[in-house]
C-alpha cells in the first residue's frame, strides 16, 4: 500500500448541530479543516510547506474533536488520516475509531502474513531507475556458466540513477545452477524478472527479491518479489497489524 506525501485522509463524524458546525468553522489550521456537507474532517487544499506534519495534524484533530459534545460521540464513525513524518521519515497512520478513540500506528511493513499473487509488470508501483534490489534467486540452466554472464551483463548495462550496490550471478556448473545475490542493486525488477523467466529451466527458479526505492521519501512503498517453482509472485506488505495489503 502506497501513500503519496503528506496527508492524505478523512475522518466522519457526522451531522452537527450548528453551534457546533460553527465553532469548527471558526477553528485556525493549517492542515485540517471541518466539511459541513460531508459531515467529516479532512484536509485542507492549501496545505503548508514549513509546519512540521504529524505533531500539527495530531493536535488539529484532537482539537476539532474536543468541541463536538460527549453525547454526539457515539455518531462519530471514524476514519484515518496518513501522514509522512517529517524527521524518518516514515508513514503514520492517525486513526480515529468509532465513538471518537484516537490512536497513532507508525507502519512496519511485513510479509510474514501477506498473501502473494502472480506477479505481472503492473504490480510494482515503483519507477526502474529509483528501484533497490536486495535478495538471493536460483535457478537451473543448461549453460549455466552462460547465464550467469547474462544475468552479469542484464545487471552490469543498466542505466539506473544509483550506480552503487552488488549483483553476483555466480555458476555452479557441475550442478547446472546459477545462484543470484543482490545487495541494494539499482536495476529494474521488470528487466531482471524477464531475464530470469526467460533464462531459467522450466519450474526451477526460486528464491525471493524485496523491491524498494532508493528514494527515502516513501519509505512504505515496497514490495517483494517471490520465485517458486518456476513461477513469479508478487507480495505487498501488511503497514499495520489491522489494515490487510492492498492498492
């Protein structure tokens, strides 16, 4: 799951009474702000570039929160708003449940319980040239020792914006394998899955590639490639223990 940079969210709370619609109105922000018609709390058009997010947009909502009554609290039905922190920075969910309980989750992306799918070009949303690469892959080839140098040059030719990291595509050749490492390799994962589909035996690839960015700005968008037998998957990682994989 990926989120673009800044905020991005609402939270409902239903049809207020209008003294209360009014003070909300009346509310200084600079991130949030109360939309009368749709009954929620979003974010504001005009966004600023010097606040410093998560702390601004924390204390906005808990502010707007605080003028709605006690007794209207059971209508407030909820929402999120996520927000890229500004020191990590990294992504953060401030959720708000039904009945008005805040809560503050900082994503940790993980696989361990996310479900894979076939893998297809669309299904990394990261552009080639910022992708980084780390994992280990193996496979079988009758010419091992020529595709190893294959997979070498896919790898060494790539034109990406980081030319930095290390890819080994070493032969085993009494063993007709070749055993692939990467260690934060800039190289587009559609260029390297196609070359391994294409090089590889028949139902002998296996291993697993973890895609990321080198551009630390969207820490969250990331997702892991996975060979077995032969075939590609794909696998987007659970952010927060609740909130299942998903775009």
């Amino acid at each position: 799951m990926f989120y673009e940079d800044g905020c991005h969210g609402r939270v409902q709370v239903g049809s207020l009474p209008g003294d209360v619609v009014a003070r909300l109105a009346t509310l200084p922000g600079e991130w949030l702000e109360f939309d009368a018609p749709l009954g929620a709390i979003v974010v504001r058009h005009i966004q600023p570039t010097a606040a410093p997010a998560l702390p601004t947009i924390a204390a906005e909502l808990v502010r707007m929160l605080a003028e709605i009554p006690v007794a209207l609290h059971a209508q407030i039905a909820g929402g999120a708003f996520h927000v890229h922190s500004d020191d990590s920075p990294h992504l953060v969910r401030i959720r708000v449940d039904p009945g008005g309980g805040v809560r503050i989750d900082w994503a940790h992306p993980d696989y361990a319980t996310s479900r894979k799918r076939p893998y297809d070009g669309e299904a990394i949303p990261i552009e080639g040239v910022y992708c980084r690469l780390n994992g280990t892959v193996t496979l079988r080839a009758p010419d091992a020792a020529g595709v190893a140098r294959e997979l070498q040059r896919v790898a060494d030719t790539y034109e990406g914006l980081y030319p930095e990291g290390d890819f080994r595509a070493m032969p085993v050749q009494r063993l007709g394998t070749v055993e692939i490492g990467l260690q934060d390799v800039n190289l587009d994962p559609r260029l390297l899955v196609a070359s391994l589909l294409a090089l590889a035996e028949p139902g002998t690839l296996d291993g697993a590639i973890e895609v990321r960015s080198f551009d630390d700005r969207h820490p969250d968008d990331r997702v892991r490639l996975v060979f077995q037998e032969g075939r590609a998957w794909v696998q987007e990682p659970y952010l927060f223990p609740d909130l299942p994989a998903s775009r």
